[in-house]
C-alpha cells in the first residue's frame, strides 16, 4: 500500500532551543523543521507526529532569508553536530539572544523585564577553528567520527571545520595511519584536547573505566605526529600514560590584570578558549572587579572547576572559596591557586549538599557565583538567599534549567539586572548565558 505524503507550506516564526524552525500549518497545528531560519517561507513534508506538534522536514524553501548561506561543511546536516551553518553569524547570534529570551518569558519572567535586561549575544572570537576540545566515536574499524543526527549510525570524519587546527591535525594523522584499530570494542570514544597556550595535543580513551588500554597501543599513539601525550578515564580517575605529563593550560587577561590557568585531561574546560577569555571579563565586571576592588570581599564559586573563574576574582582582590565534585579539577585549582598566589581554599564536594549545609551553618558571602552542569541546580538554589549575597552570578549552558532556577530563585529577594547570552558554540544552536541578579 502506497504511503500518503502530507506536505504544508509554513512560515518559520521563530528558531527553537535544538535549532528547529517553529511554525504552524494552515489549521493551527505546530510543527518544528530543522535547517530553516526566521520568516522563511517553506514546504515542508510530515516526518512525525508527536503529541502536540509535527516534526517536518524541508521539500523545498519557497522564500530564503536574506542570512540564507551555503553551509561550510560537507557533512552539514548529515552529521549530528551543527544546526546553524545555513545562516550568516549575525543571525545566529540573534537567534541566541531569542533562544534565551523565549526560554526565561516561559519562565514566566515578565516579558517587559526580561526584553529590557537581555543584552545582544557576546560574539565569539572566532566562528570556525574554535573547538580546543572535541570528542568523537570510535567505530569496529578503529575509525573516528560522529554519530549522524537523530541516530546511533557512524559517520566516519577526517576534518571538523569548528576544531581547532592541531585537533584536525591530529584527527587526520589517526585516520590515515588506522592506529586506533586495536583499541575498537575496547574504548568507544576518544576526547582530542589541545592546549591554548603552547597547541600540544592530549589524547583522551573514554569508555569502560574498569579496562586499562594496553600501553604499547598508547605509547604507538603519542609517537603519532601531532599527538603529544595520552592518557585515559579509569575507576581510579583520570591517568597520563606518563607521569610527567604537561598541563594543559592559557594564559588569559582581564583589565588591567592577567593569569595562566592550568589543567589536565580529567578536568571540564571551555572548549572556546578565546570566548573564555570575554567570559572571564563578563564575570569579573559583574562581580565588579574591572571598575574597582574586590578586597574584603568574600566569593563562594559552586561548580569552581579548575578554578576558571576562582583565580581571575581572587587575583582583583576577592577572599574565594571553590566547591566542586571534581577531585582532579580541585587538584588543579589549588595549584592555579598557589602559583598566582591568591586567597582561596577549594574543597571536593557536592555542591548541593554543602549548601545545605552552609545555610544551616548561618554562613555568609558577598558574591556567589556558579557555574552548574546542563541540569542546573534545581529546589536546593533557594538555599542561595540563606547566604544573603549582595550579588548572585550564573553562568548557565542551558537556557531551559538556567530559567527553571532563576524562576525558583527571583521571590526570595534577588531582581536580574542583566542577562548576557554568550556564543560559546558558534554554528550550533546551543547558547551559554550569563545572569546578574542583586538584592533589591
């Protein structure tokens, strides 16, 4: 029996968290259509039906915005990565600055306010070459690539036009000599990380952590043109295959003052480290660091990683305490710490629970910052007020959990006096943002 293709001609609204194209047929039903941009007028075919809404796919563009582009990449739209690469940058960063604004107006944030307070997306420094830090799959054949979009099918990739040029060096170099071959089935995927400050490449095997790769595979690996060192994710933490590995590491400015921030392969950096660097300075002048000092000040940074935003707020004067979960990254920001020679004390633990217990313990900081993972913090961020901050910064990957919270968090005393969407993934439809509340 010949299956009935139903085909509608929409015009796209607006574009989404995920970078589908919202619109709605001629009888009022929503549908999301991936690969389209604001205003454009489209045929669209029927993929799925969902509960509530259609996911279409595009027969045809009808009408192409004037930021219509030729995607850069050859895999665009097959490969699971980007979603963006069919519009011009300028369009991309106003459809971050929606993205964001949508997300917290769903939040039931005032739409007058939060109109009034979302500034324009922070432009990354570089729209192409910007990924220090890329992770790929790892196929039977020893082939590195990406899973295609909406599905666990291998695609295989040599070059990743958003890497950075000694990652797609050394992606090239692994693919042509077929040296991962003896770790398929063993390690699924592998992170190529690539230092900011000097571009030596580390070689991260994520998978079983319970499985250590055989060291003669990943001594043949550092012996790879381009690949300096390997290391790999096991039970016991994070390993170098030697033990005296070099850090990864940049040196970044801010105002008037500078600092070298270093870390390993078991630590979470920015994969954007020129966007770091202006996120680095956004928290630091909100914090107030840039147009004054930060002495007699006391800082709690939840989530404090390698000490990312910890060093640069200590280094304009502030007294910082870091909590994070990670053992290795507290290990790093203690040593950030000790060369920069700053005020700080850093302790592995669950942000979550020592909040509860801050707030029991009737403790007190001027400024709190937080940096959470994509699931936010959730109920236990009211505990935030018991710490009567005069300000509250958060930096958030998600605008969706970053709404949800501020939402939780805006009845107990504190009003969001700005909001800074920042590209940290140029090409994509993901978004970072940054949020000033203050008690008012």
């Amino acid at each position: 029996m010949k299956h009935t293709v139903t085909k509608h001609t929409v015009t796209i609204e607006k574009i989404i968290p995920g970078g589908k194209g919202l619109a709605r047929t001629a009888d009022g039903q929503v549908v999301m259509i991936p690969f389209t941009l604001p205003n454009e007028s489209v045929l669209a075919r029927e993929d799925t039906k969902k509960s509530g809404y259609l996911e279409g796919k595009v027969e045809r563009i009808l009408s192409p915005s004037p930021a219509r582009i030729e995607p850069l990449c050859p895999l665009y739209g097959e490969c699971g990565g980007c979603d963006l690469q069919h519009g011009n940058y300028h369009e991309q960063l106003n459809i971050k600055k929606g993205i964001v604004t949508e997300s917290l107006h769903r939040a039931k944030v005032p739409i007058g306010h939060v109109q009034k307070h979302v500034q324009d997306t922070m432009a990354s420094p570089a729209q192409w070459g910007y990924r220090y830090r890329l992770r790929l799959k790892i196929n039977h054949a020893g082939q590195l690539g990406f899973f295609k979009k909406k599905s666990n099918e291998f695609l295989p990739v040599s070059h990743c036009p958003v890497a950075a040029p000694g990652i797609n060096s050394a992606l090239a170099e692994l693919t042509e000599t077929k040296a991962l071959l003896p770790l398929s089935g063993l390690y699924p995927e592998l992170e190529l990380l690539e230092s900011p400050a000097d571009g030596k490449i580390t070689l991260v095997l994520r998978g079983d952590k319970h499985k250590t790769p055989p060291s003669t595979t990943l001594q043949a690996l550092t012996k790879i043109p381009y690949i300096h060192q390997a290391g790999w994710v096991s039970r016991k933490g994070f390993q170098y295959l030697s033990p005296q590995a070099d850090p990864l590491s940049q040196h970044v400015r801010f105002g008037e003052k500078s600092c070298t921030l270093s870390w390993s392969g078991g630590c979470f950096s920015q994969v954007n480290p020129g966007q770091n660097e202006q996120l680095i300075r956004l928290v630091c002048e909100l914090a107030g660091a840039l147009s004054g000092d930060l002495s007699g000040k006391t800082v709690l940074d939840l989530y404090c990683g390698m000490g990312n935003f910890s060093i640069p707020l200590g280094l304009c004067g502030g007294t910082v305490t870091g909590i994070e979960g990670n053992r290795e990254s507290i290990h790093w920001a203690e040593k950030n710490a000790g060369h920069a020679k700053i005020k700080a004390h850093f302790f592995t633990a669950d942000v979550r629970e020592t909040l509860k217990q801050l707030s029991k313990q009737g403790e007190q900081a001027d400024i709190i910052l937080l940096d959470p993972p994509r699931s936010g913090v959730g109920k236990n961020i009211t505990l935030l007020s018991r710490l009567e901050p005069e300000k509250i910064i958060y930096v958030s990957c998600d605008p969706a959990t970053l709404a949800r919270d501020l939402n939780l968090l805006r009845p107990h005393g504190y009003m969001i006096t700005r909001v800074v969407p920042v590209d940290m993934f140029p090409q994509t439809s993901h978004v970072e943002s940054v949020v000033l509340l203050e008690r008012g």
